[in-house]
C-alpha cells in the first residue's frame, strides 16, 4: 500500500521574462496522474514583493516545500530572500545534476 504524502510543494520556475508559481496541496503517490495545481500565479517583473507575499499569505508554510528552477540567478536570489521572509523554510535550489536526464545532443548547451 503506498503512503500518501501530506506534504505540500511549491514548484517555482525562474525563467527570462517572468517568474512562475504552482502550489500543490498533496501528492497522491497511489495514482499515476500527474498532480494539477492548486494554486498559480505569474510575475511578470518580480520587483514588487507584494503579490508573492499576498498569493502566499494563506499558505500552509511550514508544510510546504519549495523547489526552484532558474535562468536568472539575480532573481533566484531575490525570491530565494522572499520565500524565506514569507516563512518558508524547505527552499532547494534545482540544479542540472539533480535531474537525471540524459542529454544526447553535439552541442547539450
């Protein structure tokens, strides 16, 4: 019997126009489904940090982990800081090597 994780995620995307946001309440491990958000929202210019505080005002932070994938580490950083002043405190910066992928291409970069 697989256990259901009663942890929630909220998967980040950092890429070169906008910054986008998914929260997903639980993570059913019984199905083979892929998760639908619960929760989204897009930053065009992430500058202002009002609607990120807003948006994750009414989520359950210390039960939330944060995984974040960027091009831009200025703003990797900006949201890194955001993140853990809203309260999160399970903030994991992706990187290549934590996904196992196989890249098979003459030219990978």
């Amino acid at each position: 019997m697989m256990r259901k994780s009663t942890t929630s995620l909220l998967a980040i995307d950092v890429g070169s126009s906008r910054v986008k946001l998914a929260w997903y309440s639980h993570r059913d491990e019984s199905s083979e489904a892929l998760p639908t958000a619960d929760k989204f929202l897009e930053l065009r210019e992430p500058a202002d940090p009002e609607p990120l505080r807003q948006w994750t005002s009414k989520l359950p932070l210390a039960e939330t982990t944060c995984l974040l994938a960027s091009v831009r580490r200025e703003t990797t950083q900006w949201l890194t800081n955001e993140l853990a002043d809203c309260g999160f405190a399970k903030i994991r910066d992706l990187h290549h090597n934590d996904l196992p992928l196989q890249i098979h291409t003459d030219h990978p970069e």
